[in-house]
C-alpha cells in the first residue's frame, strides 16, 4: 500500500504556500506541447497536486481529470479558474476510470513511488486507464546528475507573500541519502504566529535500464525519451506508449 501523501501537499496551511513558492510552473508547458502535439483530448493528471495542469488543459477545451491523495490540495485547485470543467478525484490511479489518450505525471510524482510494488501497481493502473495505444508521460530525475546535493537551505531558503496576507519562509535539508532513496526536508515558517511545520519527503532516483525494464513489464512501449526543457541534461521525459491487447496484470498472482 502506498504511503499517505507528504503534509507539504496534505495539510492545508502548507499546501496553500504550494504555488507560491513554484511560481509560473515553466515545466507544465512541455506537457502542453505534449499533449498538443499527440492531438490528445482525455488527459488523466496523476499526482495533479493543485491543479494547475488539468487546470491549463481545461481551459483549452480538452477534457482534463486531475486525481491526488491530498485532499487539501485538491481543494486548492478546485478554486482555480477553469477548474468547474475538470474532474477532480481526490484518491490514486484506481479511481480514476478512462479511458484517457494520455496520462501524465508531472515533477516528483513518478519518483514518489519508492517500493518496487507501489511503482508497479501505478503502471498497471495507467495502462488500464488508458485506451489502445494510448501514452503514459512522466519525468523523473537522471541520479548520475545528483540533484539532491543542491538542496541545502542555503541554495533553497525562500520567502514570500501568502495570498491570505501572511508571510512565509521556507528552506530544504537533506536528512538521509541511501541510494537509490534521497529522503529530504521542508520546513515553512509563518510570520504571523511563527508556526514551524515540516514536511519530510523521500524520493526513489531510478536508473533508465530500471525504468525501461518496468514499463515493458507492465504493457509499455517505450517510444521516446526526451530531454526536460526547464532542467535540460538533468531529468528523463518518458513516453511509453500502451501495449495491445489491454493489460490485466503486470505481475504473476501471488
């Protein structure tokens, strides 16, 4: 069973600074051209967070599904603009029922899954959701660049202007790395009443052999692996195409 969804993105006072701190979301219009490229029109976002891609694709007219286990920030985008013409799942990848031509996860989502199991079970979810020859799009980090060793407080400290008229800092500390697990902290600091909350997260860097072994294992073609524009050298965008006939399992009943 998968873990419970970090506070960062469960507890309402920390997901509220969410979009603050990423700012313009550079990374969501690659999936944009993506999806726009495929000439998709059903697109599941797994691991949507607040929204802000289903959001964009709704606003372009497709039909966009957001689905998260972080109710708080599922709330979040649920106040967005566009946002009435989305359906949004707070829940996983079993609740979303298709069948979609694409579905995406976007920055950590893919790496979140840090048991061999739950990385399996999400894979054979996707394919069931999607239809014939349908694609599954994600990034995940290259672990050869070491991104982890950038998350100092120093390199990450930032402050900034809640929309509710607080004020908040925030900083990230690695607290364990034991490869291929990069585990890692994010404490906010809210001026108003100098409440410190912390979010510890851990997040699996998977090799592309590791990567490529796993989709085939559950019904996936990979059919292209290009670079991210907004960290170019530094992650993997997959496309893997959905295998026919449709996967009932990925793996031997146990």
């Amino acid at each position: 069973m998968a873990a419970p969804p970090d506070p960062g993105f469960a507890d309402p006072r920390l997901a509220a600074t969410y979009d603050v701190f990423e700012g313009e979301r550079d990374d969501l219009g690659h999936y944009e051209a993506i999806v726009a490229e495929l000439g998709a029109h059903d697109v599941l976002d797994l691991g949507c967070g607040t929204g802000e891609l289903a959001c964009r694709l709704a606003r372009r007219g497709l039909a966009a599904t957001g689905v998260d286990p972080a109710a708080a920030s599922v709330d979040i985008a649920r106040r967005k603009h566009g946002a009435d013409a989305v359906s949004w799942i707070v829940g996983t990848i079993d609740d979303a029922t298709g069948p979609f031509d694409i579905v995406t996860m976007t920055g950590n989502v893919a790496q979140v899954f840090v048991g061999d199991d739950d990385w399996a079970d999400v894979l054979v979810g996707a394919a069931r959701a999607l239809r014939p020859r349908g694609l599954l799009v994600f990034e995940t980090r290259d672990p050869a660049r070491r991104a982890w060793e950038d998350w100092t407080p120093e390199a990450t400290r930032a402050t900034a202007d809640l929309p509710n008229g607080d004020r908040a800092e925030t900083w990230c500390t690695v607290t364990d790395v034991d490869l291929p697990l990069v585990s890692f902290r994010y404490a906010t600091v809210f001026a108003s009443d100098g409440a410190r909350l912390v979010s510890d997260s851990t997040l699996r860097f998977r090799s592309r052999p590791e990567l490529d072994a796993s989709l085939d294992l559950a019904g996936f073609d990979v059919i292209e692996v290009r670079d991210a524009p907004d960290r170019p050298g530094r992650e993997w965008v997959y496309l893997a195409r959905r295998r026919e006939p449709s996967v009932s399992d990925a793996r031997s009943p146990t």
